[in-house]
C-alpha cells in the first residue's frame, strides 16, 4: 500500500489516540487518513527562524509522523501574511477591493513554495500518494515535478475559486493557474467553485473539459471534481457526551433565564459577514421591539491573523457596532449581543450549540462553513433549533433545508429570524432531519475517502531512476 504524504502550510498533530485533541475536524480527519497509510504530515511549524536552513523536526505521535519547518521573519511577512492573506485570500472571496498586490509578496510565495518543494522532497519515496492543501500552496506540485518527482499528486482548495472577470485581476494569474497543471487530481468545495476553475480554463488558456471532468490544456490532462468536505460527525457527536459539553451547556441555559439564544461562532474575518449579521439583528430588535428582551445574540469570533491590518479594523468595526447596539438597546438585565473575542474548545461549543435555539451563519463567502454542520449535528433530535444560512456559503447546496438567506440584506436576516421564532416544532424537526442526514453521510471521512480514492485512481506513478552513485577515484 502506497504511504500518503499530506502537506499544509501548517500541521497539527494529534494529541490523543483518536485525534480529537487536533484542532478542528480537518485536522482529525487528515491523521486519521495519515494512520491508515502509514503517512507523513509536512508543513511549517508556526515558528520563526533567524536563518532558513533546511532542518526538519521530525515527531510522532499516536501513529501520526509530522515533519515541519522553522520560516525565517521575511518569509513569514511575504508569503502568509501578504500574498496568501493580503491577496489571495480576499480575491478568492470577491473581495478584489481588499487584495493587495505587491511583487514583494508575490516573490516571497514563490520562494517558500520552493523551500517547501527542496525540503520535502527527499522524504518521498517513489510510490507515495502527495495530498497537498490549500490556496498557500498552489505551486508546490509544479515545484516538486521540477525536482523530479514522478508520484500522483493532488491538490485540494478549501476556500472558493473566484470567477474568470476577478481572477484575471491577479497578476500573473495564468502563471499561477498553471501550475494547478502539475497535479494529477484537483479538488474544490462545490460545483459552483469547480465550474469557475473550469471556466478559466476554457477562456484564459485555451483548454477544454470533458463530461467526466477531466481537463485538457497542451499535453496535461488532469482530473477536477467536487469534494463537499464535512465534520467528523461521529467524533462530533460523542463529544457531546462529555463533561464539558454538559457543562457548557448547562451554564450557557442558566445565563440565558429562560430567553432564546441565538448563536453564531466564526473567525473575525470579514468574509463571515459579521458586520451585516449585526445590522441584520439591530433591524430585528428594530422591527420586533415585543421580543427585545426574549432573546439574545451570543456571537463568538476569536481574533485571527492580528498582523494584517484589515483584520485590525474589522475588529475595531465590530467592538463599535456591537457597543452601538447594546447601548441603543440594552437594559439594566439585559443586553442583546454578548460579543466574545475568545475561543472554545470543541466540545464545549458543542455544548453551546446544542444550548441555542438559533444558529445565525450568515457569511458573505464561503468555501463550505462547517460551523453550520456542527451545529446541526449538535442539536436534540427531539427539540432541535433553527440554522440560519447564507445562501452564499457552500454548506448551503447540501443543507437545503436551513432558512437561507442574502447576508447582505438586513430584512432577510430579520425577517428569517422572526420566522425562526415562530417555526412550530415539527417543522423544525422534520427539517433537521433532511439536513442532519446529510451532515451524517457526506462527513468529513467520506471526504477523505472519494478524494483519497480518486488520486489512487489518477494515472500510475513513474518510477524514479535512482541516481547512480559517483565512481571511486
């Protein structure tokens, strides 16, 4: 059986037997896989360098091997913080608006995608199976052919591909695309993503596409599909057993008196609609004033990438406008937004989850939102709650049965929060059922297999010719 080598810009290695002290299902999801093949993770560690040098940490842990590199400051600034955070990043969620275009990142991602493709090429032995992830990395395949390596390689994109008018805004935008080429199978979240991966193709470089999918440019041939990822439902669910999901769940109850809570945990990034689900819930409070003191909105956004400005000034938005609302609205018992700037663990936002009556997932764009099929996976089969959906996010295609909605529309987001409220129990069941059902098949480990499945698919590795060993003097 061939190993699988999985590489991310970052790893994060297993803590317990069974993953679940990872962070995030994903990652749960990858050792998983990572143990099934008797795989290794390759990526960076999160720490900084003075000096690049090459040297690899090597650790194992619970049946998990991970290799991970030290970057040096630079490279830290240029390829995350700039070109992968700054510019790719925002273009890939239409916000052309945000993305920055300095030569400097766009040299400093080449440069690591190549420290990455010279470090870990000697780790890979002729038939392993290369799993490479996310937008951080889309050269890395084009670089490991340059070194010689013959394996199958496929590439997975975890956030949106924009369309074909904002993509052509990047520059070298077909340079880059081109090295997509190098991989043997290329995966995207939904069909919408994947058809405007394959709609550039056809304008921007001339290929073509066949029914099956599989994508013609020049003398490479490569194999593109959907791949909806899920959570670790299993995992999810059990984690709902334990002591501190109870507990969370016990104290957000007691905190709420008896009043709704309405919930919405999400990264502060200003691809999760925040802003816009704040104005959609002052229009709420606005229109319904009879239930102002019958609920509230808990939001949870823990900080992320605090050195990149943008993130810095939609935080400071959001103090503001949350402060707006409980000060127009709020009453010496009352306040209808608790805004925390922290995060949970999982199982005690499992607790949460189950705990609201309301989940608001409002985002502007995104890959898939698994924070939505959490929660529906959180709920009591007997008494579930309401998931509120932006019709934008790519969890939407799967749970067709949330109240979708336009986050950009504040009466939207009020009027399905009032339709919420008074949804009778078994439509709320009868709802729930459809989407749980889905959250239950299609989860994170079925994703791991179709896409697994599909690279050992992909043509036949090519053995490399060992190099000859230097003739004695």
């Amino acid at each position: 059986m061939s190993r699988l080598i999985v590489i991310s810009n970052r790893v994060s290695p297993p803590k317990t037997e069974d993953g679940s002290g990872a962070q995030g299902g994903l990652a749960v999801a990858l050792a998983a896989a990572l143990r099934e093949y008797r795989g290794l993770w390759f990526g960076w560690s999160g720490r900084k360098t003075d000096k690049f040098t090459g040297h690899i940490d090597m650790q194992r842990a619970h049946g998990v091997t991970t290799a991970t590199i030290d970057l040096e400051e630079q490279d830290v600034e240029e390829y995350y913080n700039g070109y992968a955070n700054r510019t790719l990043w925002p273009l890939f969620h239409y916000r052309i608006d945000l993305a920055e275009y300095d030569r400097s990142f766009g040299s400093g991602y080449e440069r690591v995608n190549e420290r990455f493709a010279e470090t870990v090429t000697p780790l890979i032995e002729p038939d392993d199976l290369i799993w490479v992830h996310d937008y951080h990395l889309i050269p890395l395949g084009q670089q490991l052919r340059e070194r010689g390596l013959k394996n199958r390689m496929g590439f997975f994109l975890h956030i949106p591909w924009p369309p074909s008018r904002l993509m052509v805004s990047l520059p070298y935008h077909e340079k880059l695309v081109r090295t997509m080429l190098a991989y043997d199978v290329i995966g995207f979240q939904t069909e919408e993503w994947l058809e405007s991966f394959c709609h550039y193709v056809e304008r921007e470089l001339g290929g073509t596409v066949d029914p099956d999918g599989v994508i013609h440019v020049g003398d490479r041939s490569v194999h593109a599909a959907a791949y909806p990822i899920g959570v670790d439902f299993k995992e999810f669910t059990e984690a709902l057993e334990s002591d501190a999901a109870r507990e969370s769940f016990e104290r957000l109850r007691t905190s709420a008196a008896g009043r709704r809570t309405i919930i919405g945990v999400d990264r502060l990034d200003y691809s999760k609609g925040l802003e816009e689900r704040f104005l959609g819930y002052r229009r709420f409070l606005e229109k319904h004033p009879r239930y102002q003191r019958k609920l509230f909105l808990l939001q949870i956004a823990p900080p992320s990438r605090g050195e990149v400005a943008t993130y810095e000034v939609i935080r400071e938005h959001l103090d503001e406008l949350s402060g707006r609302i409980n000060g127009e609205f709020a009453d010496v018992d009352w306040v209808p937004v608790r805004y925390v700037n922290q995060g949970y663990r999982r199982e005690e936002l499992a607790g949460f989850y189950r705990a609201a009556e309301i989940a608001l997932i409002t985002p502007l764009r995104d890959g898939m939102n698994l924070v939505a099929k959490e929660y529906v996976a959180a709920q009591d089969p007997e008494d579930p709650g309401v998931l509120i959906l932006s019709r934008f996010a790519g969890a939407a295609l799967q749970l067709k049965d949330a109240l979708l909605v336009n986050p950009y529309s504040k009466d939207e987001i009020a009027d399905a929060i009032m339709r919420a409220i008074r949804m009778p129990k078994e439509e709320r069941i009868r709802r729930w059922k459809a989407m749980v059902e889905v959250v239950r098949q299609e989860d994170v480990v079925a994703w791991r297999h179709a896409f697994v499945e599909a690279l050992e698919k992909a043509r036949p590795p090519v053995r490399r010719e060992p190099t000859p060993e230097p003739e004695a003097c």
